[in-house]
C-alpha cells in the first residue's frame, strides 16, 4: 500500500518546513494526477490511520484534489483532456505521448488555523 507511505512522506515534507509550528497546521491539500494511481479513498484511510498513531497530528485535515489527464497534440498545437485512457487528439485523431497534466503528486497547499 502506497498511500502509506506518501501519508509519512507528507507529514515528514511538513516537519521539515512547518516543525516549530506544526500545531498550527489545520489543512493539507495534495494535488495528484490521474495517472499518479492514488486512490482518494485510500489515501484518506491512511493518512486517518498515520494520524490515529500520531496524536500530535490529529486536528489536521487531508483534501486530495484530482487532475485530469491531459496531453499535447504535436499536429493541432493543442492540448486536449485524455479519456478513458486513449492518448488520441479529439480533434485530428492523432496519437499522443506527451502528457501535459496527470502524472503529478504533490503538496498544493497548507493552510493554518486562525489563531
């Protein structure tokens, strides 16, 4: 199980900027692309179990936002959004494997309580 492991290498991305004031930490939004395989439904569940085990962390919320695929048309100089996984441009029906969007994973925003 992946998610596991991106949940502690979240928490220890937010020690290592945040340490002094990570109780102030109130939101963790991710970002991840469709082709990065991170299911929101279970990275939720792990980031709910590294937080049961970890008290110091347990008022801090997780959002996973989802990127849609998308990928560049070399003939119509377009991007265009990738579905069901043919990497064809809607347009001209032409093969793609430049992926624009979608393979991504990361820490879009952290946000605090207000104090």
């Amino acid at each position: 199980m992946h998610e596991l492991s991106i949940v502690k290498d979240i928490f220890d991305t937010l020690n290592d900027h945040y340490d002094s004031k990570i109780e102030d930490v109130a939101k963790v939004q991710i970002t991840a692309g469709l082709l990065s395989n991170v299911q929101p439904v279970l990275i939720q569940n792990a980031f709910d179990a590294f937080i049961a085990d970890n008290k110091k962390y347990n008022e801090i919320e997780l959002e996973v936002l989802v990127n849609d695929i998308v990928a560049y048309c070399e003939k119509c100089h377009e991007n265009f959004e990738v579905k069901y996984h043919k990497f064809v441009c809607d347009k001209c029906l032409t093969p793609s494997s430049t992926i624009v969007k979608g393979n991504e994973l990361f820490i879009s925003q952290v946000l605090f309580k207000n104090k």
